[in-house]
C-alpha cells in the first residue's frame, strides 16, 4: 500500500493524539474494571493488551476491506507475537 510522506506524517500525528486519548481513558477506567471483574494490576494491563490487539486487527481489517475470517485469523497472529514478545521480554529480566 502506497501512501505518500505527508499523509503518512498526518496518520502518525493522528495515531499518537488516538493512543494518548484511549492511554487516559484505560487509566481512568483501570480500577473500575479491576473491581468489577475482581483483577488485580497484572491481569487488567493484560485485559488491556487483549483488547488492543482486537482493535487492531478490527482496524486493519476494515482499513483493508479484509474478510472476517482473515481478520479473525489476523488477530490470532498478533496475540501470539505480543504474548511471545512478553515472555521474551520477561525471560530476560
């Protein structure tokens, strides 16, 4: 997909005042969901990246006009990276 340098800079500018936005409302949801699901730190931040990487590929997919079962099987594969990059990252500590 070919885009040019401007738009390219205009969606990065778009995607980081997005994630600024949704970083403040998971904050200030955190401790709702905490309670209301009885989860402690850990497991909420993982809800959240679960939850990420569905928006992603449900992004993905509609930015693509990619079909459900591509999109399902899209998702499949990012929580396998973000889960492997986890445990690789916590191999390491």
């Amino acid at each position: 997909m070919e885009l040019d340098q401007d738009k390219v800079e205009k969606a990065t500018m778009a995607a980081d005042a997005i994630g600024d936005a949704i970083e403040k409302k998971l904050t200030d949801l955190r401790s709702t969901v905490a309670a209301e699901y009885d989860l402690d730190d850990q497991m909420v931040t993982l809800a959240i990246a679960k939850a990420a990487v569905g928006i992603v590929a449900n992004a993905t997919s509609q930015a693509t006009g990619m079909e459900a079962e591509k999109s399902n099987e899209l998702e499949d594969k990012l929580y396998e990276v973000v889960y492997d990059a986890i445990d690789e990252t916590r191999k390491s500590d």
